[in-house]
C-alpha cells in the first residue's frame, strides 16, 4: 500500500508515529505507551531507572506498552524515550517543557481534568471558528487550550485526564486529511463513504486525532484514562436491539465493529489497567509472542460484538485508586442487554464486577460513564417512557413508532434502560449511607455525550441516610458544534412545562418514580469546554472552563466554579476517611 503524504518519514531506523503517553499511574508504577514506525526495542529513561521492552505488531503497525516500576508515591521526574538506541523524545528542537512520568501524590489531593466529544479538525480557521460563523467551525480544541496553558506554566499540571468517550469520531465527518487517503486508497464512493471502514483505517484516525504538536505533549505528560462512546464506533451504537438487527444487515458492518475493537483495546483500553491486571487478561503476552501479527487481538475483537445480551466475555469497565480517591469506570456500550423484556445497560455478570469497587472507604468515589445517569428530569422521563412504549405498553403498533422515535431522538441513556438507572441509584445510596464501607465525602458520577456541560444535585429520602454528597457533572464537548436549535430545545426542557409533559408521559406508561430526586443546579453550560474537579480532603471544586482564542492562541476561560462537597444535606457530616 502507498505510504500517504502526511505519514512519518523513516528516517535513519526508526521513528516514532504516535506517544510517548503515560497511561496508568498508581503510586509506585506508570505504563507508557507509544505506536513506532517498525519493530525495534524501546528505552525509558527517567532520572535514575531505564526500563527496556520491544515492540508488538498488530498487522502492521508496532506498538509498545513499557511497564516502569518501583518508583516512590508522588514522583515526577523528566523521561526519555530511545527506539534502538536513538534518542526520539523530546524531539530535538523541541520548544515545550520535558515530558514526565508522574505517579500518583501521596497526599490524597488530587487534580482531575475530564471531557468528551472531540471532533479532529485542523487548528485554523474555518474550523476553529464558532458554527455561527461557518458551517464547517466546531470552535477552539479545549485539550489544545489545556496543552497551552500548561506549557507556557500558566496553571499546574493535572494528576489525570479523564476521557470520557467519543476520542475519535468513525462514522461521520471524517478529517479533511483522513479523508484524502481513504479516497486515495478505496476510492470516493466506496462503502461506508462517510466513515472509516477497518482497523487500518482507524489507526490513521488516532493518529490524526492525537498527533498535532500541543496534544501530543500534553498526552506525554499527563496520565490519561479513557472509556468509549458510540461515535468511536457508530452513532447510536447498541441503542436498541432493532438497531442491531438493522446495522448488522449492512455488508461492511462487521470489518468495521471489528476494527473498532481492535484499535480501541490497543489505542485506548491497553493503557487503562494495571500491569497485573493486563498479565492475567493474557492478550497482551500473547500478542508479545513471536509471529502474533495481532491475531489474537483480531479473534477477541471478532468475538467481542457478539458479547451482548449477557454473552460478556470480554469486560471494559475498570477501576483506578487514586490515593485516597476511588475511580471506576462503567462501559455503557458494548454490553448492553437489548432483549426486550431484559434490557440492560451491563451483562449481570459486569454489573456484579462493577458493584463489587462501589464502595466506600475512600475520600471521593468517582463514577465515570460516559453516557449521563441524572439527566433533565423531563428527558429522564421522556427517554423511560420509550423505552416502555418499544416495549409494548401501548400495543404493537405503537412499539414500532416508537423505534423510529427512539432512534431519530438518540433516546439510549441510562433513563432508557430504566431498571439499571435504578439499581445503580439505588447503590449510589448504599455507598453514600455507609453501607459499603464507610461514606466517603462525595460521590460524583462523571459524564459527557450531550455536548453541554452541567451539574445536578441527587437527593435521597431521609430515611435513606445518605450523608455523601451525590453529584451528577456533565463535561462535554472538548471540540464540536451543538447546533442553537439543539440549545433551545434543552433550554425548553428544563421548564415546568417540559417537565409536566415527562411526568405526564410516564404515568401513562404506569412508571413508577424513581427513589432518588434531582435537580439541574448548573447549566447548562454550552461551547468547547473541560471541567477540573479538585480533591483536597473531603472538599471537592469543580471548576468549568471554555475553550477560547486570544490574542490567536488557544486558552480556557472560567465560567463557573463551585464546592460539590455542599450538596451534601445539612444533617450530614464529615467523612472520617
């Protein structure tokens, strides 16, 4: 295949094409991970350690995870990296700081960026320009703006960047870019037309994603953790079991669901466990093996869309302790129960994995999903009641409307599977009662997906007991447009009016109400923006900030900041963690 114009040039051995970037980090130990041009054997040196290990292939592309170890609670040290023996990072010229590995503080206090939604767009205009002013605009890139920031010492680094879903987009609005070599290489009107069609073509849709010069430092210095969406593969992935039955009729579907898996696992997913935890998976050895090529991780992916209603084999959902801070990560997409009558958002035997880390005796309990759990009480409602309605409460005729609606209105929260909203409210409580542990301080459920940003207060009735603070923070997009006909229609449905309709709509419906109540207290907050949440004790702030341009570069702007720790009810009391 001929090598496409933009593609790394070999020089004198070889290079690196993606990376360096530090992924997990706990207190003793970080994984880098990077993508070479070639085999070769890949050197990490930072202050007294070297670390060695060699590249594995995934049918053509070389990619190496360096496990370094035995390093003490909180450091940060300056590292490079060395591809058979030649130096590679820092790039030479380079005019950004060094790049540092960095484990997790032993204090506790703990600094967390978080997002989602980042369209890959070149950095100039038109597309750095709002929609407003051009078709094509999706605004300032909030990561580049961070990348800025941090470079120039303007802020301090954070401790982790949380990525919450639709890191590259595969089905619509390609790159210009990755648009050019995909017609140079299947030609125009070859299918999909409108999205990349294998693993091959997703390794240049990372590549485009995480290449440009301020990204790429900040994803060498930062420790990140990541979780799909539905664009990432398709738009409205898995909403319904209709939709599966649609998309899997279309004849590139399945080399596309397969690619998805494949470069997901070695892209995103490869660098959010622990070493451990990746031995005793096994992929990864075996892929290490000599003459692998990827087979394996090929075989897994193959399987893994097949893995739905409750055949879960392959688990993405993952667990981080941060310090005294607990993160768990729920993947809301590749498991999902679509048989009507058993719809789930998570196989039962994920959903006992995941319930087994929510608990307490920790400071802050993070869950990320990225889809949101409390939505606008009107959309809860509106999203439970299709779900009914698809499933019959109202006769056959309806269901099939129903569908359309579903799908044309993109009604696939967690509202729309209405029991899993329920049982992960329901542990949300026993967590914030102490009854799984001692209570933290806060529990704070992490999201994206809706391209607004937003917080919402969680009550529970009294009897409950919770004395956590439960809080729902919305974080999205980093980059893409939201249309202002989309903006009014959310605006419209935080009114009494929208929500007298929802409430109407699930009483048809026979729903009952849900035991916990809530209340959009911020927002919603629109434009390209990432929050900051910063653990300091039982005290968490949260911090919105939108990407902007001045004086022509890019830069954040605070637009609203707050104490999620004091939404906890008056009577409760601090956690003795």
């Amino acid at each position: 295949m001929e090598r496409a114009s933009w593609e790394t040039p070999v020089r004198d051995g070889v290079d690196l094409v993606l990376g360096p970037m530090p992924r997990y980090a706990d207190a003793t130990a970080v994984t880098l991970w990077l993508e070479a041009t070639g085999s070769c054997e890949v050197e990490v040196r930072a202050g007294p350690m070297t670390c060695r290990d060699h590249t594995f292939e995934v049918e053509g592309h070389h990619y190496a995870l360096v496990v370094i170890e035995g390093l003490a609670p909180g450091t940060d040290l300056p590292y490079t990296v060395a591809l058979d023996g030649r130096v590679v990072w820092p790039a030479a010229g380079a005019q950004r700081p060094p790049s540092r590995l960095r484990t997790t503080p032993p204090s506790g206090d703990l600094h967390v960026v978080l997002g989602s939604c980042r369209v890959d767009r070149p950095h100039r205009e038109p597309w750095d320009l709002e929609p407003e002013r051009d078709v094509r605009g999706v605004g300032v890139d909030a990561l580049r703006a961070l990348s800025v920031s941090c470079a120039r010492g303007e802020r301090p680094l954070p401790d982790l960047l949380l990525m919450l879903g639709d890191q590259v987009y595969a089905d619509e609005g390609l790159a210009p870019r990755v648009r050019e070599w995909q017609v140079e290489r299947r030609g125009p009107e070859s299918e999909p037309r409108h999205g990349v069609a294998d693993f091959e073509e997703y390794t240049w849709l990372y590549r485009d994603s995480w290449s440009d010069a301020d990204v790429r430092w900040l994803l060498s210095t930062v420790p990140t953790a990541m979780v799909f969406d539905d664009h990432d593969v398709h738009d409205d992935w898995n909403t319904s079991e209709a939709w599966r039955h649609q998309i899997q009729r279309l004849p590139w579907w399945s080399e596309r669901i397969t690619g998805a898996y494949m470069s997901y696992w070695v892209y995103q997913h490869l660098g959010n466990v622990s070493p451990a935890e990746l031995a005793e998976d096994g992929l990864l050895p075996a892929l290490q093996a000599p003459g692998a090529r990827g087979g394996p991780l090929r075989d897994r992916a193959r399987r893994a869309d097949d893995e739905v209603d409750g055949r879960k084999l392959s688990w993405w959902s993952y667990v981080r302790d941060l310090g005294t801070t607990r993160l768990v990560v729920v993947d809301t997409r590749s498991g999902r129960v679509l048989e009507q009558g058993r719809r789930s958002m998570l196989s039962e035997p994920e959903w006992q994995g995941v319930e087994g880390q929510l608990r307490g005796d920790c400071t802050h309990l993070l869950v990320a999903s990225s889809l949101p759990v409390f939505m606008e009480r009107a959309v809860h409602d509106l999203e439970s009641w299709s779900e009914a309605v698809c499933g019959g409460a109202w006769g056959r005729r309806a269901a099939q409307w129903g569908e359309r609606i579903r799908q044309a209105l993109d009604l696939e929260h967690w509202a729309a599977f209405r029991s899993s909203f329920d049982r992960l409210a329901h542990r949300l409580a026993e967590v914030g009662a102490g009854r799984r542990g001692t209570a933290p301080a806060s529990v704070l459920v992490l999201s994206g997906d809706v391209h607004h940003s937003y917080v919402a207060s969680i009550r529970y009735p009294s009897a409950r007991e919770v004395r956590s603070a439960v809080v729902q923070v919305v974080s999205s997009p980093l980059r893409n447009a939201f249309p202002r006909r989309l903006q009014r229609a959310f605006r419209f449905s935080s009114t009494p009016f929208a929500r007298l309709i929802g409430r109407g709509l699930a009483r048809s419906v026979r729903l009952p109400s849900p035991e916990a109540e809530w209340q959009v207290t911020t927002g919603p907050v629109y434009g390209n923006t990432l929050t900051s949440l910063l653990l300091d004790g039982g005290q968490a702030d949260l911090r919105f900030e939108r990407a902007v341009l001045e004086r022509g570069r890019a830069a954040l702007r605070e637009v609203h900041r707050e104490r999620l720790d004091q939404h906890r009810r008056p009577e409760a009391h601090r956690s003795s963690v």
